[in-house]
C-alpha cells in the first residue's frame, strides 16, 4: 500500500511534468505551425477545420523565396548590423559596466541613474529625431547607420546587465591584482572579464537577438531594398491585394534559424550566464 507520503510525491511529479509539457507544447506549437503552413499552399493555407499534418512536402515556398527573393543579402545584412552592434554595445558598455561597479566617484549614481532612465523612453519616441540627425550625416541607407542605431538601444540594457555581473565578483581578487601593480585595464580584461564569460555570452546574445529582430528603425532609416534586413525583407511580401502566407512563414522560418543555431552552440554558457547577476557574492 503507497504512503500518503509517496502518494503525493507522485502527484507532485506528475503534475510538475504536465505543466512541463504543457509549457513546452506551447513555446514549440508556434515554430511547428509555422513550419508546417509554410508547406501548404492554395487551399490547404485556409482550410477549416485546419490540418496538423503538411498534405504535401516538395518546399515550393522554400524554392520560391531563395529563387525570387534577395533573402541572402537579407540574412547577410541582419548578420552584418547584428555583430557590428553587439561588438560596439560590448566595447562600451562592458568598461562603463566595470566603472559603475568597481569606481567611487561623485556623480555616479546619477550617472547610473540616467542610464536607467534611458530605458524608459520608447525607441518609437526617438527614431524621427535620430532620422533627421541620419539626413545632415548622410547615414540613411546605410548598414553602419543600423549598426550605430541598435548600438544606442542596446548600450544601456548591456551596462546594467554587465553590472550586476560584475556585482556578484568579489573585489578581493582584483585588489590583490592591483598590490602587484596591475592596472585597471588589466585587471578588467585578464581577470574579471574570464570570471564574468557566461554572464558575456548571456548579454552578448540578448544584444544579437535585439539587433537581429529589430524591425522598426531599420524600416524608417533604410529605403534601398540592398540595405534591407531581414525583418523589413520579410514584411515586403505582404501584398495590397495578396499575401503569399506560404512564402511569408518559409522565410520567417528561414530568418530563426540562425539565432536558433546561435543559441544551441553556446546555451550552456547561455543558461550560465542568465543567473550571473542573480545573487551577489
């Protein structure tokens, strides 16, 4: 005879896995059907009620969209505007990381508390402005111009992410760096920076997937179809009169699969770093 005891642990686990599944049905049925609308065509796109299951499997969406589409110069553009901003929002933000968690100085804490506030503005607030600064600088139409742009959005989530990781490091190590006269510099790059790594990966692809999804900006700054990224690629298939759903979800399917790649290759560091600046040391 089971125990009450036992009984409710196996309820209790039974339940966590429900949920569990539960939970995972829901994040992976949108991949799925994205996956699988992008196979059907005509008919199949609208049928009610709808299939599960793709009634065909020849990738007609897939053939048309690489043939008839500028998708690689789309993916490339994304790839280039996505790397170049999370390398700036890294470079800056990680040494304005550092001086806001290790330096005294007067001013500081209003220092941190304008980057905060920063974050409060909505981007959409501050893309007219920054497209009549792009005109007088003859910056639209241009990747580096994207680039520049996420590189502002993304700098003030870097910094304090970056903090809080430096947070949770003890200060002892580094004063026994800098009694062997060690400088900061130093001291930040050879020895807080390695103990920080998964917290670097965990902001790194935030600031790649912020880049990589940013669709807005990108849209009011960029008009040259050869300067497109993916997001605004992806939103010139809708149509005034038609909207081809099978070519629209074929290339959406196409554009996850890098930051979906992205994460599998570095997840361990990834989930790592997600904790980093959880509790402090």
């Amino acid at each position: 005879m089971i125990s009450i005891h036992r009984a409710k642990q196996i309820l209790w686990s039974a339940s966590f896995y429900v949920a569990l599944a539960v939970l995972l049905l829901a994040v992976l049925f949108p991949f799925y059907w994205m996956f699988k609308t992008s196979l059907d065509s005509g008919e199949a796109l609208f049928s009610y009620p709808p299939t599960f299951v793709p009634k065909s499997y020849d990738f007609h969406a897939y053939r048309d969209v690489i043939n008839n589409t500028d998708i690689a110069t789309w993916l490339w553009n994304s790839f280039i505007v996505s790397i170049g901003s999370t390398v700036l929002a890294l470079a800056a933000g990680v040494s304005g990381a550092y001086g806001l968690s290790r330096f005294r100085y007067r001013g500081k804490s209003t220092l941190a508390l304008v980057v905060l506030t920063t974050q409060m503005m909505p981007p959409l607030v501050l893309i007219i402005p920054i497209y009549t600064i792009y005109i007088g600088l003859n910056l639209t139409d241009t990747l580096f111009g994207l680039i520049i742009g996420n590189f502002a959005f993304s700098l003030p989530v870097v910094i304090w992410m970056m903090k809080s990781i430096f947070d949770t490091i003890p200060v002892e190590i580094e004063e026994a760096a800098r009694v062997d006269g060690a400088s900061w510099f130093f001291i930040m790059t050879r020895i807080t920076l390695p103990i920080a790594l998964p917290g670097l990966v965990a902001v790194s692809v935030f600031t790649f997937i912020n880049g990589w999804d940013e669709f807005m900006f990108a849209r009011t700054v960029v008009s040259a179809t050869d300067k497109w990224v993916g997001t605004v690629g992806l939103a010139s298939f809708i149509g005034i009169y038609v909207t081809p759903w099978d070519q629209i979800l074929a290339a959406a399917t196409i554009f996850t699969l890098p930051p979906v790649i992205l994460f599998l290759l570095i997840q361990k560091h990834f989930m790592a770093g997600l904790g980093a600046g959880a509790v402090k040391g």
